[in-house]
C-alpha cells in the first residue's frame, strides 16, 4: 500500500501509478518498504534484480513482470548502466538509453507500468500524461510513449532554460498526441501549472498522470540502478560484499537522490548520501541551516536540468524526517506558499546527507580537469557531482568508495563542453557535437545524428496563458 505525504489516506499503488498525484495535493510513499539487500543479488543482473525487486512492490504475475522489464530495457547497452572506474571512485552512467539520460531508466519503463494496470483494470480511457521539465524528463517521457501513440503527451518546459539539443530532441517526438511548449518562465513555473492542471480534471472522467518524479513509479523504478550498481563498485574496489559505499548525485527536482536514500531504507550498505547542487543551491542551504527559501530568481546555468528552486520530492523526505505527520506537512506547504520560507530544524540532526554546491567556474574547471586527467568527458551536471565530491573529501578526509551518478551524456550540453575543453566556438550545435565525438575517439550514437532531420516546430506560451491553454488541448 501507498500513502499520501499530506492525509496518511491509503491507497493500492496501481491507483497510485495512474494518478500520479494523490488528490489532496500530497504525494505517494510506500506505507513500509521491504528489506531487500541480501548476499544472493551479489550475482544478479540488471535484469534480474529489477524483477526481484519490482516483485517486492507490484501485484503482477511473474511471467508479465519479465515481460515488460524485456521491453524496458532492449533499448539499452547489454549491461544497461556502464561503469567506469578511477582509483577510489567509479562514475554510474546512467545516459545509454534512448534519449541519452539517466531519466530513461525509469520512463522506459513507467508507461509501461500505466498501460499494464490499465489493461488489468479494463480501463479503456485514453492516457493523459501531463509533464514539466527542466530538459530531460520532457524527451525522456515522449520517448518512453513512443510505444502507445494513442495516448496524449504534453510536455511544458522554460524555453530559454534548456540546451539546444534537449529542445531538438523534445521537438524530434512532437506528433498529434505528443505536444511540446516552451514557456516564457522556469520550471517551477512549469512544475506549478501541472500540479494546477492536476487539480482542476475531473479524474473520475479522464486517466491523468504524470512522468515527473512526483509519480512514485519513478522513484521505484531509480531505486533499481543503485541496488544493480553496488555489485559493480563491490568488484572494482575489492570491497566486502556488505562494505558501504558513499553515493554522489546531481540535484535538481530531489527524486534521484531520493531514491538512493529509499534504496538505503531496503538496505543497501550506504554511508552518505551526497548531494550536489549548482548554483542555484537552495537544497545546500536547506542542509547546512534548516531554512529553506524559494529564490525569485532562477540563475540559468551550464547544468539547466538542476535550475530548480522547488524541489517537489524534497516533501517525501520531509515525511520521514518529520516522523510521518501529515498535519506537519500540511502546515510546511502552506508556509511555504505563502511565505516561501520554511524552517525545519530537524533537518540539522540528520546524518544521511551531505550537501554542497558548485559555481559556474567549478563546472568548467572540472570538466576540463577531468579530461585532462582521465581522458573522460563528462557533461556539467556529472561535473557540478565531481566538484561536490571533491568538496566532500577536503572536508572530512572521507576514504569510503565512492559512485558518482553520471546523469547525461556530454554530448547534450555541447555548448559547455566545448567551452570547458577550449573547443573553437561553433555557431552550429552538430559541428559542436562533432568536435566532441573527435576527442572521445568513439561513433556517435545514432541517437545524436538523425536528431537534426527535423527543425524545432515553435510552440511557445506565456507561464500566465499556459494553464488555460493545456486544459483546453486536453479538452477538459
């Protein structure tokens, strides 16, 4: 059973997945969650410990459980999350699917999740997925719904807050049912009209849900990774089976490193959880004083997927911190309405969690000294991960093995990379790509060349027009 972050209301997590959002506002966690590390998945798979674990917490059959794990996944490199490895810590690439981001993991495998329940349930409505972004779940989602062209997809993002090639990639899965558009604002601005969207349909009418992380199947479906990944980083640094490791993860929405810290509750052997901002650090000061405040100003930076000043998944952390009361949230949320500030003391006593930040400078620098180093071209939101990782390491003198999440290819921040690595700079975005592809001495990935078949068809609204304009195209 699932609950809701704002009532403690249960519900089933089939209703959970379909509705993405429970209906008093607040969002699903798992009422307990198992055990689940244990010596025997020291010789899984990727494949095999998704079905053990996904088997833990949905009601399929086994023999449709494999099945839709199968298609999950066929289109990703045989061991699915390539690790590389460097003295006392390893990078997590977690970008070899589809649309080249670690948000492939899960939404390849979400709707899938959506339409078997549908099926199950005999639900024959059209799916109604309404999306915010802040550059990769956008592509990500139309991706994972390339499958199911019957259903309607819209996807809202900051038209000047994403790189040129995650808009080229959104616009490249643009069909009759698949609808981008850039808005004048950021992305909480995007992330606030779909929750507003949300609480205007009818559900009882219309099947709505959500690709963002507010759906709790992708938190389940990224806890995943870190079980699978742990195997790798036993074997490359002769740890024993059991031996914890730290884990560093690029913040942006709060839903990746969330899931790591769920993966820690079902078991998995993590000293510290280490959490990198750039800078817009609203989650670094939350940490480091126990006051959070939204900024009225988003800084657009290198790693636009992080520009984020409202984490919406920070609130499923909240819940555990603050022992589960519903009322406590309630009265955070609405404080932070109001006010956008809240204070949460408690947060200060917590030892999971480490959380810095890197400037504009610090990304560069580091993509350029990783290069230098290691030969590896890394793309800004791994590098804003590497330099907090440093920043760690200087502070506590910490020797624990340590994973870095490596959530993106470089090759979608072209632009960065390019700077970082003092590469001539190119007007046109392939010539970019192209010089990148030159010093990783690697193919590009086909994914990359037949994206600039197409120009981006301009959909653009105004952040006060746009929530009319989303109800009206889902016809409600």
């Amino acid at each position: 059973m699932v609950l809701s972050t704002r009532s403690n209301h249960t519900t089933d997590i089939e209703t959970a997945l379909l509705r993405g959002l429970a209906d008093d506002g607040g969002l699903y966690v798992f009422e307990s969650l198992p055990t689940f590390f244990n010596v025997s998945l020291k010789t899984d798979n990727y494949k095999t410990i998704a079905y053990k674990l996904l088997d833990q917490l949905l009601p399929f059959e086994e023999t449709e459980l494999i099945k839709l794990i199968n298609q999950a996944y066929a289109q990703f490199p045989n061991e699915i999350i390539p690790m590389t490895h460097h003295d006392n810590h390893s990078y997590l690439e977690l970008f070899h699917g589809p649309t080249l981001s670690f948000k492939d993991m899960a939404l390849q495998i979400l709707p899938r999740l959506i339409e078997h329940v549908k099926s199950r349930q005999g639900i024959t409505k059209q799916t109604l997925v309404l999306t915010a972004t802040s550059g990769d779940t956008g592509s990500a989602a139309l991706a994972g719904y390339d499958a199911f062209k019957e259903a309607k997809v819209i996807v809202l993002y900051p038209k000047q807050g994403v790189s040129p090639f995650q808009e080229q990639q959104m616009n490249d899965y643009q069909d009759d049912n698949h609808h981008i558009y850039g808005i004048d604002g950021h992305f909480d601005d995007c992330q606030r009209i779909v929750k507003e969207a949300f609480s205007k349909i009818d559900r009882n009418e219309v099947l709505v849900t959500s690709a963002n992380s507010i759906n709790i199947g992708r938190i389940m479906a990224q806890i995943i990774y870190y079980f699978a990944s742990y195997n790798t980083m036993v074997d490359a640094h002769n740890l024993d089976y059991g031996q914890p490791i730290n884990v560093v993860v690029p913040s942006g929405n709060f839903g990746n490193v969330l899931s790591c810290y769920y993966a820690k509750q079902m078991g998995l052997p993590i000293h510290k959880m280490i959490i990198a901002s750039n800078q817009n650090n609203v989650l670094t000061s939350f940490f480091k004083t126990g006051v959070y405040r939204v900024e009225d100003t988003i800084k657009k930076s290198y790693s636009p997927s992080m520009d984020i000043s409202i984490p919406s998944n920070l609130e499923r952390y909240l819940f555990d911190l603050l022992d589960r009361k519903p009322k406590r949230i309630n009265e955070l949320m609405e404080n932070l309405k109001k006010t956008n500030k809240i204070e949460v003391p408690e947060v200060l006593e917590q030892e999971d969690f480490y959380a810095n930040y890197a400037s504009e400078e610090d990304t560069l620098n580091t993509i350029s000294n990783v290069f230098k180093n290691n030969r590896k071209i890394i793309d800004p939101h791994t590098a804003v991960a590497r330099t907090v990782y440093e920043k760690y390491i200087n502070e506590t003198n910490d020797n624990t093995p340590t994973m870095i999440v490596s959530t993106a290819s470089p090759y979608k921040f072209s632009k960065a990379v390019s700077t970082a690595l003092n590469l001539p700079n190119e007007k046109d975005l392939m010539t970019q790509i192209e010089q990148i592809g030159q010093l990783d001495k690697s193919p590009l990935n086909k994914t990359i060349v037949k994206l600039f078949d197409s120009s981006v068809k301009e959909q653009q609204l105004s952040k006060d027009d746009a929530l009319e304009t989303v109800l009206k195209k889902l016809e409600i």
